[in-house]
C-alpha cells in the first residue's frame, strides 16, 4: 500500500513592513530630486557673470533630507522588531541612489566638468566613478556581514559610512557654493571636492571602524553629558538656522570622519561615554 503523500511546506512569506519601508522609500525619493535637479540645473553665467545655484542647493538639501530618513528607517524598525531582509536590500539600493549616485553625480556636474580641461573630460567621469563604485561595494560588504552576523555589521561600522560620506560631500558644497556666490565659478575652492571624493572612496572601502550609534533611539535612557550636548546642538539649530547648514554641517560630517582615527587612541570610559546608552548596557549586563 503507497504511503499517504506529505503536505508541502509552505513557502515562505516575504515580510515587508509599512513605515520603516516607507522612509526608506522617502530617502529614495530624495536621491531621485536631488539628481532632476542637478541634471536640469543651468550653470553658465548670466550677463552679470553670476551663476544661479538655487537648483543645486535644492538638490543638496534633498541629499541631506535623505540622511536623515536614513537615519531613522533603521531605528523605527529595530524599535517595533521589523527588521527584515527586504528591509536591509531596500534600504541599500536607496542608498546606492541617494548617497552613492546623487553625490557622485553633483561632483562631477557641478565641479568636475568646470575645473578639468576639456581634453581630460574622461578622467572627470572616472574619478566620479570611483566614489560610485566604492559606495557600492561598501553597501555589499555591510549587507554580506549582516548576513552572516559578522563583526562589521554591529554597534561597529567597518569603513566610512556612506551616507554620512554623502552628507559631508553635500556640505562641503553648500559651503563652497557659499563662499563663492557672488564669483563667476567656484573658484580654486572647486578642487577641494574631488580631493575629498577621492579620499571619501577609500575610506568607505576601509578598516577603519565607526559607531553606528544604534543603541541611541527614542526610547533610549542617556548620560547628564548627552543632554547638555543634545540641548547645546538645539539651541544652534534655533540660532543659527539658515547658517547650520553652511557651517554646523561640515565640521559635523568631518568630525565624525576624524573621529574614526582618534577612537583607538582613546580611552575605554570616553569612548562609552561618547557611543553607548544606559539600556545597551542594561540589555549587554543582562
């Protein structure tokens, strides 16, 4: 007598969750602007010799909004427990977009093609190719590790960041871009951005390691110090704030690229001080 076939194992089901997949999708919205506007930005001087920046700071500004929509996918999700794969992959390919694409593009668009002579046009491309590729591979290697629960993919970042590259690259140009607005071009300022670009790319690929600040979220308990801090950077937004974005921005970004190279050098309590929270190391203690 045949033996009763077995009922198939159900396939499994793709979770996909609403609101962290949401602002992953408002990041990607933002990458996508932000290249309409670099790609549509009209950069030859008028009749007085000035170049109208306006689209090009639009699009600057919808690279750092991306930031921040970054910012917070990954924390709403670790705060409902709605992490997921499809989550990790979307989250990447907006970032590819946003942080990898977009700025890469801006560099070459706004500076590039500007300082560079026309018979080495190609080099511009490459060296714009270069921040792209490495941006790539970063995301790789993040997803790769997280995959495998390999250290990298932790309360550690393994290289630079590559929205927080993008951000100082966006930035450093709304700086320059304010330096320089009453000139014809950017001046010898322009050449500052490939530099960085350049420099961004390797440190994305790198070893060095920088806190992913995780453990901070909303519902997180914080030291005195933190406060003072958080309440400190309030008051500059509310001061400053059409100015934080020419001048808090970029020592902000820079800070915490330097930040990956003096970590080591200090000390075990100014580094938990600096990184951890109260309810990490509850939940580590327990």
């Amino acid at each position: 007598m045949a033996a009763p076939a077995s009922n198939p194992s159900p396939e499994p089901k793709l979770k996909i969750y609403f609101l962290p997949n949401l602002l992953t999708a408002g990041n990607l919205f933002c990458g996508f602007v932000a290249l309409t506007q670099i790609v549509e930005a009209n950069l030859t001087p008028n009749a007085a010799g000035q170049v109208d920046w306006h689209p090009i700071k639009f699009a600057l500004a919808a690279i750092l909004l991306a930031c921040i929509f970054d910012l917070f996918d990954g924390r709403v999700a670790r705060m409902g427990g709605h992490e997921s794969p499809f989550g990790r992959e979307f989250d990447s390919l907006a970032d590819l977009i946003s942080f990898g694409v977009a700025p890469a593009f801006l560099v070459h668009r706004v500076v590039l093609r500007e300082v560079l002579p026309v018979d080495y046009a190609e080099l511009g491309w490459f060296i714009a190719s270069i921040y792209l590729i490495c941006g790539a591979f970063r995301l790789a290697r993040f997803n790769c590790l997280s995959a495998m629960n390999a250290p990298g993919a932790g309360k550690d970042f393994l290289g630079f960041p590559i929205p927080s590259a993008a951000g100082l690259v966006a930035s450093l140009t709304l700086f320059i871009i304010k330096l320089n607005e009453k000139e014809k071009d950017l001046g010898h300022w322009g050449y500052l951005l490939p530099v960085v670009l350049i420099f961004l790319s390797a440190m994305m690929v790198s070893e060095v390691r920088y806190p992913s600040f995780k453990s901070l979220g909303l519902r997180s308990s914080t030291t005195f110090l933190k406060i003072v801090v958080g309440a400190l950077f309030f008051g500059l937004l509310l001061i400053l704030r059409e100015k934080i974005l020419y001048y808090v921005l970029p020592l902000f970004f820079t800070g915490y690229l330097l930040y990956g190279f003096v970590r080591p050098h200090i000390s075990r309590a100014w580094r938990k001080e600096i990184e951890e929270d109260d309810d990490a190391d509850a939940e580590a203690e327990g």
